[in-house]
C-alpha cells in the first residue's frame, strides 16, 4: 500500500492525465459536438495540471510542451481544424499525456533507502 501511495505522490498528474488520454482517443469515435467540447475543457485542464506540476518538478521542457497543449485544447478560443488533422492531434495528445507520466515524477520521500 505504502508503494502505491508513493506512486501516486510521485506523479499527482496520473489521474487528470488518464482521464485526458481516455477522453482523447474517444474522440477517435463519432461523438455530438458536446463530446468534443467537453474533450477541449478537460484536456486543456489537465494539460495546465500537468504543465504545473512540471514546473514544480523543474522540467522546464514539460512546460512548454503541456503549455502548448493547454493553448491548443483550450475551449475559449477554439481553433477551428479539419476532423482528420483533429484526430492525428488527439492521437499524438494522448501519447503525450502517457509519456508525461513516465517521464515526470516529483521528488523521492527520502524513505526507499531505509
């Protein structure tokens, strides 16, 4: 249990960017347009999310790119792209996410050598 929790205080985006990759290879599927408005405000949260924690973890790198996705996502000023081109974007998106959780992890309690 104590292994688990470490995980999870490790990498606190596992979650939002779970959800993000979940929501993002749905939208390989036809959806009403609400689908793929609910996608933009969850993606672009979680994309901030991750940005953040990023940033707190000092991956300058990680920043920018889950920044970019947050720009990319955001539901207020929608970019307007041709469903095919959406679907590459969600695809490449969601892998992000997954490597995000990979390659971004926070500090180490300090306990694993006792």
């Amino acid at each position: 249990m104590a292994a688990a929790r470490d995980f999870l205080f490790r990498r606190p985006h596992l979650i939002p960017a779970a959800i993000a990759s979940v929501m993002l290879l749905g939208a390989m599927c036809k959806w009403p347009y609400a689908y793929y408005q609910v996608t933009r405000w969850v993606v672009c949260a979680a994309a901030v999310f991750v940005a953040y924690k990023a940033w707190t973890f000092k991956h300058t790198w990680a920043v920018w790119v889950f920044g970019f996705a947050a720009v990319l996502f955001n539901p207020i000023v929608p970019f307007h792209i041709k469903r095919n081109t959406w679907q590459v974007l969600d695809l490449l998106a969601a892998a992000m996410f997954v490597a995000g959780v990979v390659v971004l992890r926070g500090p180490t309690t300090g306990k694993e050598g006792q």
